[in-house]
C-alpha cells in the first residue's frame, strides 16, 4: 500500500516542518464528548459570570459606540482599554504606565510576538520544567533551544537556574530569556516562593538575565493573597504578560504584554505585522466591563468556585487513587500535577483513559524534550463537583488497573521502583 506523503513537504520553512500539534489540541474533540469526564483542557468556568451583565455590556457597547467598536483599531491597543488594564496589574501590585502596554489577542500571541522579538534558531530560552505547552509552542516554531529548569513544591529551583546560568556563561553564550509563572503555576499548580522570586531578582542583575514574567493566575489564589510580581523588583529586565481570558472571559480573546520602552515598540511593529491590530469591539468590551462592573467581586466569585472545586478534586483522589500516585496541592487556579509510579507512561495511558471515560493531559507535552511520561495534568476549574469526583473515580480504577499490571511485569522488584519515585526530591520534574 502506497504511504501519502505532502506534496509541499519541499516547500515549508525548516521551523515549520517540525511542528506538531500539541497533546491538549488533540485531545479536545474526543474529550468534549458529553459521556468524558474532561479534566484536560484549561478552560474557565464561565457559567459563573452574571450573562446577562455581559449581555446588557455588549449591547451598551453596540449602543454608544457601534461604529468605532466594528472599525480598525491602533496596533498599540485602545488608550482607555489599556488605562484599564493597568487598574488590574495595580490590584496585583504590578507597577506599570498605560504607556507600556502592548494588547494582544490572548496571552498566547503575547508570547508568541515576544518570541519573535528575541530568538533566532538556536537561541537558548529557559523555563521551568514542566511549563506552559503553548510557550513550548512559540519558542519551538522559531527553533529555539528551550532548556528546562526542575521544579519542587515551591516553584522553579533557583539553585538549578543558577546553575544553567554558569554553564552557559562557561559555553560563551546566555540565555534570550527566562520564561516563567509565578503564580499557581501551569501545569505544576505551585507558585514560586517570595524568596526564590528574590533569588530570581539577584540572578537577573548578576548574569544580565531577561524575564519574560507570565501571570494569567496571579488573582486567583483561594486565599486572596498576591505575592510581589518580579516585575515589581526589576521593572527594567521583566517582560509582563497579562489575560482577562481567566478573570473575566477567554471568548473576548483580550491579553497584554507591559515591557520597557523599546521593547515595547518593537513589539508594536510585530504586532502591526502578525495582524494589523487588536478587535476594537473586544477590546471595548473590556473596558466597558472594567469601567461599569463590579469586576473585583467577580474574581472573588471565581476564586471561591475554584476553591471549592480543587478541595473536591484533592479530597477524592486522597480517597480513590492508590498510595503510590502522588500530586501538588495547588492554593490558586486550575491545575493539580499528578505522578505516578514507574513502569506507567501516561501517554501510553490516555487510551485506556478515554476508553474509561476520563481525559487528562500526559505530561509529555509540557517538556520540549519530550520527558514528562511519568507526569499528567488534570484540570478543575470547568467540570462540575459531581463530574469531578465522577472522574476521580474513574481515574483511581484505570491507575489501580495499571499498578496491578505493572506488578505482574516488574514482580518483586515493582514496590522498589515505586518506592524510588515516590521518593524523588521535586516530584514534579521529569
């Protein structure tokens, strides 16, 4: 039987012909399937916005100022959105001038117009390991060198970055940048501790390091507390990257980047570019809702939601999964970072997963280096409490399953190996 191969194979770009789509994106079309338990995907919960505020917001919007909200726009962003969007960063204690502000369609373009801006093949960019699948994806594309570094319960090992740091000062070459989440991290679900966010600051002046300062969650935490923002302690090395996709609505497709002066007009230009400039009418709708709403009170309402539900998802996998399975215990966001014992990859797993009616995201795809296949995310913030202990269960049975299959291959040696990772220093790295 002949293959089929791409008749333009030929013709891509080197960056392209590597691509691939990422493990959450294949997975939406069976996970959203009504008898799955989708615990991939990190979507918000957005039947807890009061709709008919949003409507009576859209319609104002449509109302008062219908031409210009479905005419072109500047590629800075709307002065008025972005006096605003400095109201949210003041809330958590991000310093920053209306000026600075570049809008985006969503954090991903964020990232991926601040790639542009700064890596060419071969660039090293650190990150922490596991990171966010979609900045894997931007610096990927551009063939950038992303180097990993591990985690444990308190975020990125600061020890570990300053260590990476040498070695490629020892190379002759540094960094482009250190990308990182702070805040309730993606997929780790821990957030880097005050002294580390301090360390971090030390090493930034030391070695000359650029930080591209990632922050979709840093108003969620359950308890309300909001812990300085790098960009805070080196406004001039941060780059700052902010969405409304998790306080207010992803469907608006609203982001922003804050950076200094330059960068920021060099960013301008690509943006300009990529797409010309940001939707007017989304963009209005966004301001309308931060200039009329009580938008404080609703990240409130999000953050006691997703409070709720984490405690639900945290109590039954302590009731339902087996005692070799461990994981983060998040104070914020979305995300729980599960590890399982040795002889279990979970990509291998997914199949299986969704045959038993339950989707997560295998921890392969938050590591360029494809490391991560003892890992897996599994995200609370969209299903509801009864799904979510639906899906746990569901969960406990295959891992259950598997361990007893892994015992009959590995026999008398499985509890030693299960011993070892259970007893890893971080477990969260690869």
């Amino acid at each position: 039987m002949r293959l089929e191969t791409d008749p333009y194979l030929a013709r891509y770009a080197a960056r392209v012909t590597g691509m691939s789509a990422s493990e959450i994106r294949a997975l939406f079309a069976v996970a959203s399937r009504p008898e799955i338990v989708s615990f991939a995907g990190g979507m918000p919960d957005t039947s807890a916005l009061d709709l008919e505020a949003v409507e009576q917001v859209v319609a104002a919007v449509i109302r008062d100022s219908g031409a210009v909200a479905l005419q072109y726009g500047g590629g800075q962003g709307r002065p008025e959105l972005r006096e605003q969007l400095v109201q949210v960063m003041r809330l958590q204690g991000v310093p920053a001038h209306p000026d600075e502000l570049v809008v985006t369609v969503g954090g991903q373009q964020a990232l991926e117009l601040i790639a542009s801006c700064f890596v060419d093949p071969g660039d090293v960019v650190l990150a922490e390991g596991p990171t966010y699948v979609g900045a894997i994806g931007a610096l990927t594309s551009l063939q950038a060198d992303v180097r990993h570094v591990p985690m444990d319960e308190a975020g990125m090992r600061v020890d570990l970055l300053e260590e990476q740091l040498q070695a490629l000062e020892a190379e002759g070459r540094r960094a482009k940048y250190l990308y990182l989440i702070p805040n309730h991290q993606n997929p780790a679900g821990v957030s880097l501790s005050l002294e580390r966010r301090r360390r971090v600051a030390e090493l930034a002046e030391r070695h000359d390091l650029l930080v591209v300062e990632d922050d979709p969650y840093g108003l969620l935490g359950f308890d309300g507390e909001v812990l300085p923002s790098l960009r805070s302690m080196i406004p001039e090395r941060v780059i700052y990257v902010g969405t409304m996709s998790k306080l207010f609505a992803p469907g608006v497709r609203t982001g922003w980047i804050a950076a200094p002066a330059p960068v920021r007009d060099k960013l301008i230009l690509l943006r300009e570019a990529a797409d010309l400039c940001p939707s007017n009418l989304t963009q209005m709708i966004v301001e309308r809702w931060l200039q009329t709403q009580p938008w404080v009170e609703q990240i409130k309402r999000f953050r006691q939601l997703y409070a709720e539900k984490a405690g639900v998802m945290l109590d039954t996998m302590a009731a339902e999964l087996p005692a070799e399975v461990h994981w983060t215990r998040p104070q914020g966001a979305f995300y729980v970072w599960l590890t399982v014992p040795a002889g279990i990859d979970t990509s291998d797993l997914l199949a299986k997963a969704i045959a038993h009616r339950v989707a997560y995201v295998p921890g392969r795809g938050f590591f360029a280096d494809s490391s991560g296949g003892d890992h897996a995310r599994l995200c609370f913030s969209f299903p509801s409490t009864d799904r979510i202990r639906e899906g746990v269960v569901r969960l406990g049975e295959l891992l259950n399953a598997e361990l007893e299959l892994v015992r009959a291959v590995y026999g008398e040696h499985a509890p030693q190996l299960r011993t070892r990772r259970g007893g890893r220093a971080t477990g969260i790295g690869g």
